[in-house]
C-alpha cells in the first residue's frame, strides 16, 4: 500500500535565498521519504512560488488517499494553528474527496537544541559564551512561550553563562532589549543565535540590530549564528512529525492556546474566525473561502 503523500507548508520570503533553502530542504525530505515510497511536495502560503495549492493539487492528483501536511513553523502560532489550516481547508473545495492530516509543528525538539548549539560553537570561540537566542514573535503568548522554553532547555546542561531570549518582531524583548538585559547581567561574549528555519528579511535584520548594538558597545563581543537552514537533521525531523501524524500521535498543545481560552489581553481570538491568504500566484478566486472555522484545533 502506498503511503500518504506528505506536504511541506511554509510562510514564504521575498528573500530567495529562504526560497532556495526551502526547495532544497523539500527535495531532501523527498530523497529520505522515497525509500518508502513517499511522494513530497511543498509550497508557501503567501510571498513566494510556488503556493501551497499548487503542491496540494499536484499531490491530489498522484492520490486518491489522505494527504499529511507538516508546518515548516518553530512554533504553534498564528500562521500554523490558523493560516496553513484555512489554506488546506479551502483545497477541500478544490478537490472533492480530499482528506488530511496535520502534523505538529517542529519545535521544541531535541534535534533543534542541537542544531542550535552547533550553530553558536561555529562562531563563539574558546570559552562558552553568553547566549541570546532570538525568534520571530508572535501575537501569540503561547508561541512566544515556546522560544523562551527553548532558550531554557539550550541552556539546561550546557556550560552557557546564561541564555536570554528575544524577538525581532511582534514581541518584547526586542533584539537590543535582549542584547542589554545580557550586559546587565555580566555578559561580555554574547552569541545571538538566530532561531529561524531559513535564510530571510527577519533573519537579516537580527544580524542588523546585533551588529547596530555591538557597534554601540565596543567593550563587547557579539556575534551571531548561522539559520538552522537545509540538513539532514530538519528533514529527519519533518519525517519523524509525518510518522508522529500518521500514528495518531499529534499531541498538540490546547492547553494555553488564545483559540481555545481567554488569556488576559487576547479575550477577543477565542473561537475567532480563520481565512486562508490571498497567495498571488495562486487562483484563489476561481474558488469560494471555505468556511472560517478553519483553525488546526477544529
């Protein structure tokens, strides 16, 4: 029996080097799924080519069965619990019979702790540097929580002096809130590890503000790691989500989710309505919106 095919569902950039990074990552997972008979494609929801429809339909095509669809997202925020879903859902009208599952996003994993860490010994030099890792931000308190979870379990059992966290949109601290908070603190070696999948506008702006604040504070080393970007260990990861999806085993997290409870300053998501995005490169209008409730938590 051949197995479901597997979708890879990514934000987009105008950056096309993260263009490239995610096709080449696609064309990875597709070389480790093929030993079992895995079809792969992907696609981005918005920003870049090609959308995500179009993976969907050229999968549809090739199956008659259900599809799996795994964010290429850090973390559950809006754009996995909300947009990749909407986007999936309106591909149900496209294509009749068509049924899906969807798999966790990537993180928290002990794989991108590793990576991380990797990624910091590259640039740090003799000697274990004080850590500041920056993610993306969200409007989603549960999202965040999970970047700042992560910089705990970076530091957990490594001989960091300390690891901060900060954002570089959406969400405080910003990157020079993060970087002074670690001066504060004693920090004079300071590696700000940028926690993105790939290359791209945030990621380049990280490098920026770091550089921007080092340049403020000459008495200072700062430096700043490479994306976690294409590799082997990525693409084990998305598998394992795949298998994780096909086993029943999602275990997605309800618990603190803005849909889902009334968190202080957030009362109004509570069961808000979910719209895929209008991708421009995609014949969304040939097609009706499916309806709004269309977030991952059904």
């Amino acid at each position: 029996m051949t197995p479901p095919p597997l979708l890879l569902a990514a934000h987009g950039t105008t950056d096309q080097a993260g263009v490239d990074a995610f096709a080449a990552l696609t064309k990875r997972v597709g070389q480790l799924a093929a030993a079992d008979g895995t079809r792969v494609a992907g696609g981005f929801i918005e920003l870049s080519e090609p959308p995500l429809g179009e993976a969907a339909t050229g999968l549809a095509a090739a199956s008659s069965g259900p599809i799996v669809a795994v964010p290429l997202m850090l973390s559950a925020a809006g754009h996995a619990k909300g947009d990749i879903p909407a986007a999936l859902a309106r591909e149900r009208t496209r294509h009749p019979g068509l049924t899906w599952t969807y798999a966790r996003p990537l993180g928290p994993h002990p794989a991108l702790l590793e990576l991380l860490a990797d990624r910091i010994a590259a640039v740090s030099g003799p000697g274990a540097p004080a850590v500041l890792l920056v993610g993306r931000g969200s409007t989603d308190p549960d999202a965040n929580a999970d970047v700042v979870k992560t910089a705990r379990l970076l530091w957990e059992g490594r001989d960091y002096p300390l690891a901060e966290t900060a954002f570089v949109s959406l969400a405080r601290p910003d990157v020079a809130e993060g970087l002074e908070r670690c001066r504060l603190l004693g920090a004079r070696r300071i590696v700000v590890a940028r926690y993105f999948l790939f290359p791209g506008v945030l990621p380049d702006r990280v490098a920026e503000q770091a550089a921007a604040y080092a340049a403020a504070h000459p008495e200072l080393d700062i430096r700043y790691t490479d994306v976690l970007g294409d590799c082997d260990e990525i693409a084990a990861l998305v598998y394992e989500r795949y298998h994780e999806a096909l086993a029943g085993d999602i275990r997605m997290n309800c618990d603190v989710c803005v849909y889902r409870i009334a968190m202080p300053g957030f009362e109004h998501r509570v069961g808000e309505p979910q719209h895929p995005h209008d991708h421009p490169h995609d014949h969304v209008h040939d097609f009706p919106h499916p309806h709004p409730q269309a977030h991952a938590h059904g």
